[in-house]
C-alpha cells in the first residue's frame, strides 16, 4: 500500500490519498414520499459479457462520504452513516455496487479523518460459507474494482470534496452522495440487483457529451437543490427556495455525472468566494455555456441515511417492497396501527 501526502489543488490544506489494488486484502494492509416504481433490470458487469459501449465511457466514480453525521448522533459516534445498512445492505454497499454496474473501472471514496470505513475494504469471503446464497460482492463489495481513499481534512463543502480525488481522474467521472440510495429493484441479498442510476447518466452523457444531473420530484422543494428545465436541459437551479416561490418540484437527487473540466472550474469558482455554494457556480456555469442535461430518476425510490426519520421511513418502505419481508412486517404494523 502506498500512501502519499500533497498540497491539495485548491490551496490551505493537505490531502492524504490511498491508492489500493483490485483486491480488499490490499486496502487491508494499511425524505421524500415513496412513490410506485416501475420495474428496471440493470446487468452488472459480472453477469453480462455484451456490455454496452455506453458503459465503457466512464471510468470513475466519486462517493462523497465525509460527512460527520451530526444529524445521526449518538449512532454516528460508533458507525459511520454510510456503513448504515437498509434493512441488512450498508448504504455504502449499494453505492459502490451501483458505480460498478455502470461500468467504472474505480471507485474513489472521500472521507473524513476520523471516519472508519475499513471494514468495507477487508477480505470478508470467509464469511461466505455462513451464508452461500449471497453474492460474494456484497460480502466483499470492493472485491472486483480498483479504489482510492482520499481525506478530506477540513470540511469545505460537496465541490471541495470532489477536489481531494480529482488529480487522480482524467475524463469524466460519477459522484455518488454517501447518504443517499437511489433504489429501483427491492430484492433480497440472495437475489440482489444493484441500481441502475447511474447507468442511466452515462447513457445520457453518451448521447449529449455534456456533464449530467439526477433530477427526482419531492413535496418539500425547500429542503433542495431546485431546478428549472427547458426539453432535456437545466437553465436554472435555485438553492432551497421557499416553498411557495419555488420554480418546480424537480430537485437534485446526489447523481451527477461530471466532465473533465471540473477541476479547473473549481479553480475559477473558489471556495474562498462561493463557500459552500461553490459547486452550484459549477453547475451554473456549464448552464450558460453548452449545457448541462437532467435526467428524471424520479421512479427510483430515494432513501436518505443523513437524519433518523427518513432513514426509518426508508426501511420501513423497502422491506414492504421486499418479497421476503412484506407480508409479515405489514400485518405487524397493522397490528400495531
């Protein structure tokens, strides 16, 4: 394991990256309402050998997870939010298993000093034979991509975060927010199918070649990103307007498919100006130039593991969409109701 210390490119503070192998034993070593979904079957990269074009266009992907997870206290103080399970999948599991099903080739995670993540990163197979119907991936789910851990040291906002892993990054690249799933298929772990978001924003990046956003409707539009659209494109994005002067319910969902450019337009929009605002002036600048392309997962279920009552609310909504646990949990709440 290699690990290296640098000037971060954005000035006043250091960076401590870890480059890992393909394997964990390396990394060893060192909200809204719930709506009906329709069905979408992704094909992961093990499962399906005719792999699209589309797939290859993206080879990285950011899950911004250094977050301290004040809302979460005190269960944050002993498991990090994203280590959280839905029912009994962590929410980081999913995350990195829906990159991989959009075909990245690594996985870059953004963290926090004091952030414990390593158990995702250790060699879990043996732990297969106590359970031999679920994939090993989900045991191990950074088995079978490359992954880089960079620390945030001192929380500057989403666009400073990206900032830690971008020197790392040529092309365009997926971020994915660390508290928030984006569930379609509502299986078991013996039957379990990762989301298929992202694939849907490298398909829409294929066809425009322009940076990307994931879009879901919400009753609350004051609690988000709010954007305005014209046919497939976003001309305006309003940072939690009040409720009734908001332009829409559509609002950003923590899916985002970024171009090369990025870096540089941190560099143009500092932190020092824009503060937290800082990757919004990103957005708004590709908005007034060639484009910037929303894409509607609005039929994708979206769980928030960021504060205690959404995150109830989601389990409570995916175990009722889940085969095996449906039945009984709905007659013990209407026992209880």
């Amino acid at each position: 394991m290699k690990v290296s210390s640098f000037q971060g490119p954005l000035g006043d503070r250091s960076v401590n990256v870890i480059p890992t192998k393909t394997t964990p034993v390396a990394a060893n070593k060192r909200h809204s309402d719930f709506s009906p979904i329709n069905s979408l079957w992704g094909a992961t990269l093990e499962k399906n050998e005719g792999v699209s074009s589309a797939m290859t266009a993206v080879e990285d992907a950011i899950i911004v997870a250094g977050g301290l997870g004040a809302r979460m206290l005190p269960a944050s103080s002993a498991i990090a939010k994203e280590s959280m399970p839905l029912v009994d999948i962590p929410a980081l599991t999913h995350l990195v298993r829906e990159a991989v099903n959009a075909g990245v080739k690594r996985v870059h995670i953004i963290t926090s000093p004091k952030k414990d993540l390593s158990g995702f990163f250790r060699d879990n197979t043996h732990l297969s034979i106590h359970r031999k119907d679920i994939p090993e991936e989900l045991i191990s789910p950074f088995a079978d991509v490359e992954y880089q851990v960079h620390i945030q040291h001192v929380p500057k906002g989403f666009g400073d975060a990206l900032s830690c892993a971008l020197h790392a990054i040529s092309g365009p690249f997926l971020v994915l927010l660390g508290d928030n799933l984006l569930i379609e298929e509502h299986t078991p772990p013996s039957n379990y199918v990762a989301s298929n978001a992202c694939n849907l924003l490298v398909d829409a990046y294929v066809e425009s070649g322009l940076p990307c956003v994931g879009l879901s409707t919400v009753q609350d539009p004051e609690n988000y990103g709010v954007v305005v659209m014209s046919d497939n494109k976003i001309i305006e994005i309003v940072e939690k307007p009040p409720r009734e002067s908001a332009p829409s319910n559509k609002v950003l969902c923590g899916r985002y498919l970024f171009t090369e450019d990025t870096l540089s337009l941190l560099e143009k929009y500092a932190y020092e100006e824009f503060g937290e605002m800082q990757s919004i002036a990103v957005q708004q600048h590709w908005i007034r130039n060639d484009g910037l392309v929303g894409v509607d997962l609005s039929n994708y279920q979206w769980y928030d593991s960021g504060s205690p009552l959404p995150w109830i609310k989601s389990q409570i909504d995916h175990a009722l969409r889940r085969e095996d646990f449906s039945d009984d949990l709905r007659k013990w709440l209407e026992s209880r109701l």
